[in-house]
C-alpha cells in the first residue's frame, strides 16, 4: 500500500521510524526473530526481495536458532566449515571486543544460549552454573574457510547480527542505485534519506523522544532491556561477559551515525549497555561523530553535543517541566516523575 507523504514503520522491539520524502511502499517480513520493513519508491520496490534474500542469507549464517545456520551448526558441531558472511562477522566480533576492551564477547553464548535459553526454553542459571560457564574469546577459531570452538564454548552473534544483517541489505541496494528509503531491523534501522525518528520509553507503552535527521545515510542502533528478559528486567538478555550477570544500570542505548555502519552500532550499543556507568560513559563520548541517547534504570536521560549535529529538532515527551530545559546538557535529565 502507497502512503503518501510519510511512511510509518512499527519497529516491534526498541523504535519508531517516520519518513518524509517520495512515495514510499513498504513490504514486511518476519526474520531474524522480529519483522524486517523495508521501504523504497515505487519504481524500485522489486529491489524489496533482493534485499530480504540478502538478509536470509545473514540469518543462515549468524542465527543460533536455525538448525540450518551455521552458527547454531558451529554451536552444536563444534567445527564448520563457513561462507564470508560468517567469516566477516566473526572477524568483525574480534575487532568490536578489542574496541569495546572485552565487554563485546561473543563468546557470551555459554550463557546466553547454554544457560539463560533466551528465546528457547528459557530458564534463569544457578549462581555455579554461571560460575562456571565459559565466556573466552581465545576459544573461538576461525580463518577463511571454517571455525572451530573449544570445549564449554558456544558463539552468539545476535549483539551485533541484526545491524550486520541492515549494513548488507544497504549495501545491495546502494548498488542498485537507491538514494531513498528505509530498512527496519528491530532496533536497528538505515534510512537512505534525512527521516523523523521516535524512540520508545523504556518504562511505557508510550513515546519517549522523537527528532528529524539532518543528514542522509544515517545508521541508528537501540539497545534496551525491556523487551528480552526472564520473569523480571534483572534477568535481562544484555549480559556482562566479565561478570556473568545481567546488566542494571541502562534501560535504553541509541546510537546515530553517518560515519558508522549499522554493525559497529548495534555492537557498540551492546558493549556500552553493559559496562559500568563512567565507562560506558567514557567510551561513548570517545565514538566521535556518534549521537547517543542513554535512559539509565533511575529514569535520567543523557544526550550529548552531537545531537545538535545529526538532529534538527528534539523533543521529549515528557512532564511539561522537562520539555522546558534544555535537551543538550551535561547534566541527566530527569524524568521519574511522570
């Protein structure tokens, strides 16, 4: 169906999307655990089931659901051999490690899949199972051809998969002369043209912030914990590789950027997600050219200079008080009274 003037894509699990340009259609398909939105003109819009094919061949490389992904095949086989997808996502996991210094491991697997079952038959692990569960880069191996994984050691990809799975639809449709439209991935989205954005509160059904884009070519990345966890938030899926535990302090992370792809993103508001508070601070103000917008679990807001950058409005919906300060401030902004 055509809409004119705007499009609106529901992103099921962290954010909102509204595109102003041409008239856009949108095609929906359900991958990679939640729906894929892909919106383009009119005259391109076969170019749609190129890029969901390209997006299934993502899935069947990085998924630890599929029986058939060779992800989940290296989980369960311990040796494989893999395409360049997989090849290209485990070497860009050992970068995204290095960058964020070990708060993205993908080994987490050990806990994410062989304990937790997040997404399965989900359970919450004993304090020794944890313990002794193995989260330990040195023991994932891999060259062009195969990867191998030692024992007590299992991969998952799904902190850095879905914006991996946007940047190589991007990239086709890049190649087949796209300058307008949107793909929608969960949280991670790419819109080829300046688009108005909403991002939801972490604590509501509702609207947290909406804003326009400045620019084309813009890589957005949500992060959260309240949309994937085990009978209460403490048990949510964003786990510390260095101490085994959900993490606390953040509801939400978003990301914006023209510089980055959707994988370094989705990566990086992964590993920020569960750092400590003055680190993640630290290495989200050293991503330079990155908009960040961080909720913590106190119900504060934290923005920094480089929304004045990439946005050119922003509004919180919030208590009248709040849409009356200033929204670029070193200071949080508080929202708990509500």
């Amino acid at each position: 169906m055509i809409k004119r003037t705007v499009v609106f894509l529901w992103m099921v699990s962290l954010a909102n999307t509204v595109i102003n340009a041409q008239e856009l259609v949108k095609r929906t398909q359900v991958m990679m655990g939640t729906y894929v939105s892909i919106s383009l003109p009119k005259e391109k819009l076969h170019l749609s089931s190129l890029a969901f094919e390209r997006l299934k061949e993502v899935e069947m490389a990085l998924s630890s659901y599929d029986k058939s992904a060779e992800i989940y095949r290296l989980n369960h086989d311990k040796e494989i051999a893999i395409t360049d997808d997989t090849y290209e996502a485990l070497s860009l996991s050992k970068q995204y490690y290095q960058d964020t210094q070990g708060y993205f491991d993908v080994t987490i697997g050990s806990i994410t899949k062989g304990l937790f079952h997040f997404g399965e038959q989900e359970r919450i692990p004993n304090q020794s199972e944890l313990l002794h569960a193995r989260v330990d880069l040195k023991g994932l191996h891999f060259n062009e051809a195969k990867a191998w994984i030692d024992k007590g050691v299992k991969v998952d990809l799904g902190g850095m998969g879905k914006g991996f799975g946007v940047e190589k639809a991007v990239e086709l449709l890049r190649e087949q002369g796209v300058t307008d439209g949107v793909i929608a991935l969960s949280g991670d989205i790419f819109c080829f043209h300046a688009c108005k954005m909403a991002i939801q509160d972490p604590f509501s059904s509702r609207l947290l912030a909406n804003f326009t884009m400045a620019q084309n070519n813009t890589a957005i990345s949500t992060s959260g914990d309240y949309r994937r966890y085990i009978k209460s938030r403490d048990y949510n899926h964003l786990i510390n590789p260095k101490t085994k535990r959900s993490q606390k302090s953040f509801a939400s992370i978003t990301l914006i950027s023209t510089q980055y792809s959707n994988a370094h993103l989705d990566a990086y508001a992964t590993a920020a997600s569960v750092m400590p508070k003055s680190e993640a601070f630290a290495f989200l103000n050293d991503l330079k050219g990155v908009a960040y917008l961080v909720v913590t679990n106190d119900k504060k807001i934290y923005m920094n200079e480089v929304f004045k950058k990439v946005t050119l409005q922003m509004n919180i919906h919030a208590s009248q008080g709040l849409q009356k300060m200033s929204l670029i401030q070193s200071q949080p902004l508080d929202f708990s009274k509500r």
